[in-house]
C-alpha cells in the first residue's frame, strides 16, 4: 500500500513539474510570438508610404491574351492592307510563337469600333456594356511584356519574374499593407470560363514570402470551399477546443524548431475556423436587392458564371479583402478569333459593367481598383488567316476607380497596332503604377530572402503619372 501510495505521489509529482514546465514554455512562447507578431507588424507598418488612392484591387483576369484588335485598339489601317504584307521593319528580330517562319501578313477585324461617352474612347462593339461605361476607364493600349508564351507570361503578369518561385502581386500586398478581414483571407482568387489553355497556380503563389499571403481559391459555387461544415456530432465548441489543442501543440513545435511557418499554421487554423461562417455567408445572394442581381445577371446563389464572380468579388471588397483576382479563361484565339472573342466578350461584358456600375452607386469605386487585362496581346498578323498569334509589344488593358484618370486613354500604338508610337505601358510599369495607387513606394516595398533584398518590380519600373487622377 506504501508502495502504491509513493507511486501515485512520484506519479502526482511529475505530472505537476510536467505540467508547470509546458506552462511556462506556452506563455514564452506566447510571448515570442507576440514578438513575432509585433516584429511583422512594425515590418507592414513602414507601409503606406504615402496616401493611398486606393484601398483594394480587384483584378478581371482574361487568361489566354484578349486580343486589343477586336476589344479596345482599333486600326483603320489593318483594315485597308488586310492580306498583305505587313513592313518588315516593324517585324524584323521580334520573337513570335507561331509565326516566326510565316509570311507575315495584315490582318484587319470585321469588327466595328464605336466612340463613347464624353471621353470619346474607342471601344469595341462586342462590349456594348462596357461602351456605356467608357468615361469611368482608363484604357492603356500599350502594355508590353518580355515572356511570349501563357505559362511564363502569367507568372511575369503576376509576379514580375518569368520563371516561377517569385510572390505574386496579391501576395506581396498581403505582406506589405496586411489583412483588413479577420474571417476572410487577404487575397482570394477565382476562376470561370471554359476549358483550355491552364493557368498556373504560381500565379496566386506567395514565392518566399510566409505562407499566410498565399492566394486562396474559392469556387464560384453555393459552397466555395470544401469542408465547411462540421462533420455530424461535432459541435462549434468542441471544434474550437480542438483548434485551441492544436495550436498549443504548434506552438510548442515553434519553440523547437523556430520555424516561421508553424506560425502561419496557427493564424490559418483560426482563419479556417472563422470561414466556416463568413464564406457562406458571402456566398448567399438573397440578401442582395432583386434590382442588383438582375444587375449581374444571377440569382440567389453563385452559379460559377463570371458574373456571378463579379458580385462575388464586391461582397468580398466590403468585407475587408484586399486583392480580389477573378480569372476567366478561354482568350487563345490562333484561330476564328472573331467568332471566339464574340463568345468571350458575351460572357465577360456585363458582368465587368455591373461591378463598376454596383461599385460606383455604392461609393466604392474610389477607392476601388479595377483592372482588366491578360498575360500579352495579339499579332495584327494572321495566323492560319483567321487567327492571331501571341503578342509580346502591344496589348490592352483598363483600370478604373483607385485613383485612375477616368475617361483617359494612355498610350498610342503606330498605324498596324504592331508596338509602342507614344508611351509604351510595360509590365513592371503597371506592377509599380498600382502598388503606388496603394499608398507603396515599389522600390521600399522589399522582402529579403537568401542575401538579397526582392521586389515585385525587380530592379526595374516607373509609376506612369499621366494615368492618375
């Protein structure tokens, strides 16, 4: 019985120094993670470096190269030559994908071109929506990249880098100006449109940066992620307990491997657990007016349509999410670019005129920023005599509301549409142009990462003043 009874004290003894020491090494390690916390936060608090215009982005990604010849360029001149050759001072030395050993030949669109509203912009009469809209856009017709092929050209639209490993734009606003929601991600992607051409998930990627600025996808349907309900018997609390064991366990694990990942681990497990309320939230329609569904052209719950993403993305933009990126696929035309673009243009069209239009009545589209664009433009060159091929010199996109001169036109192309006559528009201009619409200097804006201080702007980069308000 003595026996027993010195067992049970021996056994009481070690389950109070045991306890006691894990008590201590918690609240340590509390406080190195508030140091930590303390540390990331005085990091994002170098930023903004002025005041911002704008305080979210909300991107309208049309993947696969929308061609500028059928949407926003139009070029009287291709028209008059179309089917002869195109000069070949213009074409000598540039890289194409597919029509590098063709006879290079004009190739005019059959469609029309109309001038809108008081600002006059030239816009496309497959966007009939979007042509109503004209005076809110700032349209750029001179965007020019360095990758001439969709995977490498996403990841430098998205990254500044060609080859994958770099952050990606959402993910670097995530790091420099931090997260405004705490139930929803700080920068969430979204995908509609046919299949085809892949977009690549390094697109969204966070590169080197901590793992919690990763892009996060959500479906564009009634349940945009997976998981969110409990399994059947597991209660709000007991899944809270659980997170809460889970966290004392990473922690614990932090202290012993200092890895900074494990901390992202803890935030995500929260924000998880938070999301299993806000997202369905946000992805139920029916408190939406009838006047502002119809707006967009859905019902009461999301049907993965892009306009049903486009309400989506406002939602989310209330809601505190910062980057907001709605892909939309199917934009490779090398062949019946016209018939395809129509269909294209059909799909897209109102829903990019309801986001502004909904974004406006709303007050928000001041300090909202829109964009629309793809990874490249089109050849004014024929391919297969319908088609055209991708377009590293010329392309288009517009901006609108956050700051961006409204009914303004940047940028000229010469007569055939083949590269930059007046302001070339490149891609690190526009990475630096939209960071400083956010209140960041790009050039402070650095994250350094095996001996080397990183940008999304590289080593290159000029904020473009004439697009600003």
């Amino acid at each position: 019985m003595n026996h027993l009874h010195s067992s049970l004290l021996d056994g009481t003894r070690r389950h109070f120094f045991s306890s006691s020491a894990t008590g201590i090494a918690a609240a340590a390690l509390g406080n190195l993670f508030d140091q930590h916390s303390a540390s990331a936060a005085a990091s994002a608090g170098r930023f903004p470096n002025h005041a911002p215009k704008a305080k979210r982005v909300i991107y309208l990604y049309m993947s696969g190269g929308p061609s500028q010849f059928e949407t926003f360029d139009d070029k009287p001149m291709l028209r008059k030559l179309n089917g002869k050759p195109i000069p070949k001072s213009l074409t000598a030395g540039v890289k194409l994908a597919f029509l590098q050993y063709e006879a290079l030949k004009c190739f005019g669109t059959k469609v029309g071109f109309k001038r809108c509203g008081q600002s006059g912009q030239s816009i496309s009469s497959l966007l009939p929506n979007l042509q109503q809209l004209a005076d809110e856009m700032c349209v750029v017709r001179t965007l020019q990249t360095d990758q001439v092929n969709h995977d490498p050209a996403h990841t430098f639209m998205n990254t500044g880098f060609g080859i994958p490993g770099r952050p990606s734009m959402g993910s670097w606003l995530s790091y420099g100006l931090g997260a405004e929601s705490a139930n929803l991600p700080t920068f969430v992607v979204m995908r509609s449109g046919p299949l085809g051409q892949p977009i690549p998930t390094t697109a969204w990627h966070n590169g080197f940066l901590p793992g919690k600025h990763q892009g996060v996808e959500l479906y564009g349907s009634e349940q945009p992620l997976n998981y969110l309900k409990s399994p059947s018997g597991i209660s709000d609390n007991t899944q809270s307990e659980t997170i809460r064991s889970i966290e004392a366990l990473n922690r614990m694990n932090y202290q012993q491997v200092d890895d900074p990942e494990i901390l992202t681990r803890i935030n995500q497990y929260e924000l998880a657990f938070q999301m299993q309320t806000s997202v369905p939230e946000l992805a139920n329609f029916s408190s939406e007016t009838t006047t502002t569904r119809e707006l967009y052209g859905v019902n009461e719950t999301p049907d993965g349509s892009f306009g049903s993403n486009c309400l989506m993305a406002r939602r989310m933009a209330e809601r505190g999410v910062r980057f907001i990126q709605l892909y939309h696929t199917g934009w490779d035309h090398h062949s019946s670019v016209v018939k395809n673009i129509t269909a294209r243009t059909k799909e897209v069209d109102r829903g990019c005129a309801a986001l502004l239009s909904d974004l406006k009545q709303r007050g928000m589209l001041d300090d909202t920023l829109v964009i629309w664009g793809g990874e490249f433009g089109r050849t004014p060159m024929s391919q297969g005599g319908s088609g055209r091929d991708h377009h590293t010199k010329s392309g288009a996109l517009w901006m609108a509301g956050g700051g961006v001169k409204a009914g303004a036109s940047y940028g000229e192309t010469d007569d055939f549409g083949f590269t930059a006559s007046i302001d070339p528009f490149h891609v690190h201009d526009f990475h630096a142009t939209v960071l400083h619409l956010l209140g960041i200097n790009h050039k402070r804006l650095t994250y350094r990462f095996k001996g080397f201080d990183f940008r999304l702007t590289n080593v290159h980069g000029n904020v473009i003043n004439k697009v600003l308000a």
